[in-house]
C-alpha cells in the first residue's frame, strides 16, 4: 500500500545523529496513525550513515534509502526526496534533529484542514554562532527586499507540501535551486507553524561558509535580477559624477593653469575605485553567466548509486536488467 506521508530527510556524514533521528521520527509518525515512509537521501556521506540506512532498513520497511553517487548538496538532496516521494503529504526535515520531528503532527493538523503548503518558521535558533544567526537574518531580509516572490522570513526547508505541490516542483528543473523560494514562487494555500530551533543533537554543520556563501547566491540570483539593474544604476551615477567632475577639470584648467599639475593622488585615487567597481560589476554579470551555462548543459540534477527499500516499484525496474558482472 502507497504510503500517506512521506518524510524527507537530507543527510550527509550524519553517522553521530541518523538513528536517533530515525527513532525519533518514527515515534513521531506512530502517532500520527496512518501509513507512513521514511526516505533518507544520502547526499555523498563519506562515513557510515548509508550502512547504518541499509540495516534500519532490512528490518523496517518504512525506510527508504535513496544513495547518490557523491554529494550533489542539500537542495539537491531534498529534490531527489521529492522524486522518489509517493506520499500525499510530503515533509522535508534535516537529519541534525535541529528540526524537532513532534512539529510534523502540528504540520499534519494544518495540512488537514486544507492547507498546501505549511512551513516552519524559527522563532529562535539555539546552539548556533552568532555570526551564522546575525548573516542569516540579514540575507533573509537582503533577499525578500530584493525579490518579488513573497519568500517568508526566518524559514527554512523544514516544511510539508502537498503531493500537488510536490509535482509542480519535481517540473521545475532549474539547476542553481534554492528549494524554500521555488515553494513560495509556486504558490497555493500557504501557512505556517511556529518552533524553537533546537541545537544540533551531534556532529557539526555540514553548511561551511563556503557553501552558505554559495546557498545565498543562488537564492538571489534566483529570485532577482535586482544585482544586475545595480550595475546600471552604479553605472549611470559614475558616468554622471565623471561629468560633473569633467566640468570642474576643464574650469581648473582653463582659469586657474597653474593648479592643474599636482593631481597624481586623486588620478590614482580614482582609477582604483572605478576599475574595483568594474571589477566587482562585471562579477555580478558572471555569476548570472555561469548560471546560464549550467543550465545549458542540461546534465541531471543527480545520480543515483542505489536504492533500498523500493520493492516492485519501476525506479528498480529500470535498473533490473544491469548486471554488475565483477
Ligand atoms: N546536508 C546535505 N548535503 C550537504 C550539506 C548538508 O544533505 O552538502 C544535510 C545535512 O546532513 C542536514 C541538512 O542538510 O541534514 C542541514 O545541514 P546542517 O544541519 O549541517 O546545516 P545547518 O543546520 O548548520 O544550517
Ligand atoms: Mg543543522
């Protein structure tokens, strides 16, 4: 029988966390009385979280393993979820425990009274550093000035969708994803659940500066286009000002001659803040560029290694011909 909910949990070298998380979960969608699955996507872990996957999985056939080939990334991690996903409710959790799994039955209550999507939004975040508290409020303030698409503050992908919503998503095959946006972009009946973010229950962040810098483009470059009418604007203000300033010169040097040769600083001065700001504008341009280029080369989100836990399904079916003849 098709499962009713079906719970997303991305996870990559969660070897400390995943069968607590896997206990805890499943006390949770015990309760809720209806049938559930449990669908781990592991995301390239590189420890033993897939092995510990498999053997929950040989004895509970909830638990699903979805295993790519290396890290692809978290929003990629929670797409190949929604993928796989058969339930009519879908819910996306980390696997840290950050997000407490007793919210999904507050999720579930909201989702039966006819809401599509429900997401959860932070009141507080606990046992993080205050630099990543203090950088995330600010881009999510930076992204939702500089969008159109009501992309709710303070939110993050711990969320239930639809299946109809689910559907429209897995249509969306844009590269660069930054998955909380494209729930907001797409619409329908929206609502949220207030939490507590809790500590990470072990381990550490799997979101490096690196990767939160890059997460952060995507999710503006996505969603605006605002970076790049800024470069006009900054454009059109320096051309101005060089105006302006080109004025000032010629009177210099037509009435007062004599005060035209010292001015070495103020070339120097000059160029190097223009040609920085050039710099810095044509990155803006690049890093649109480069995500034009991804998406023309049109290659798969991910790759699946193996599945677990899809029996007589035709994801197997697929791969039911291939012989690994070693
Ligand atoms: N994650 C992933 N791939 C990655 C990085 C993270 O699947 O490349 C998973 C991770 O295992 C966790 C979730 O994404 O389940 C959120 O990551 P994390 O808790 O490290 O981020 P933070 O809460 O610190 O922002
Ligand atoms: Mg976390």
């Amino acid at each position: 029988m098709k499962a009713r909910y079906s719970v997303i949990v991305p996870m990559f070298n969660e070897e400390q966390v995943i069968s607590v998380t896997y206990e805890r979960l499943k006390k949770v969608m015990d309760e809720c009385g209806d049938t559930y699955e449990l669908v781990f996507v592991n995301d390239g872990s590189r420890d033993r979280s897939v092995q510990m996957i498999r053997e929950i999985s040989d004895r509970d056939e909830c638990v699903k393993l979805i295993d790519f080939s290396r890290n692809f990334g978290h929003q990629v991690a929670i797409t190949a979820g929604m993928d796989y996903a058969e339930g009519q409710a879908v819910v996306v959790i980390d696997a840290d425990l950050q997000d407490p799994p007793e919210v999904i039955l507050q999720m579930i209550e909201k989702w039966k009274e006819g809401y599509d999507v429900v997401y959860a939004k932070r009141l507080k975040r606990r046992g993080e550093t205050m630099f990543k508290k203090v950088t995330a409020k600010i881009f999510y303030r930076l992204l939702s000035s500089m969008t159109s698409v009501d992309i709710p503050t303070d939110t993050g992908d711990f969320r239930l969708i639809d299946r109809k919503v689910c559907d429209v998503l897995r249509g969306l095959k844009e590269k660069n994803r930054y998955v909380r946006g494209l729930v907001s972009w797409v619409g329908f009946k929206q609502t949220m659940v207030e939490y507590e973010r809790e500590e990470r229950f072990a381990g550490e962040t799997k979101y490096p500066l690196k990767k939160m810098i890059r997460f952060a483009l995507d999710g503006i470059t996505s969603f605006s286009h605002k970076p790049l009418k800024i470069a006009t604007y900054v454009g059109f203000f320096l051309s101005f000002s060089s105006f302006i300033y080109l004025f000032f010169v010629l009177f210099q040097r037509i009435f007062f001659t004599s005060w035209t040769v010292p001015g070495w600083a103020s070339i120097v001065g000059v160029n190097l803040l223009f040609n920085g700001i050039v710099l810095m504008l044509l990155g803006v341009i690049g890093e649109y560029i480069g995500r034009i280029y991804d998406e023309s080369k049109d290659r798969p989100l991910y790759i699946v290694s193996e599945t677990k836990g899809y029996h007589n399904d035709e994801l197997v079916d697929r791969r039911k011909d291939y012989k690994d003849v070693r």
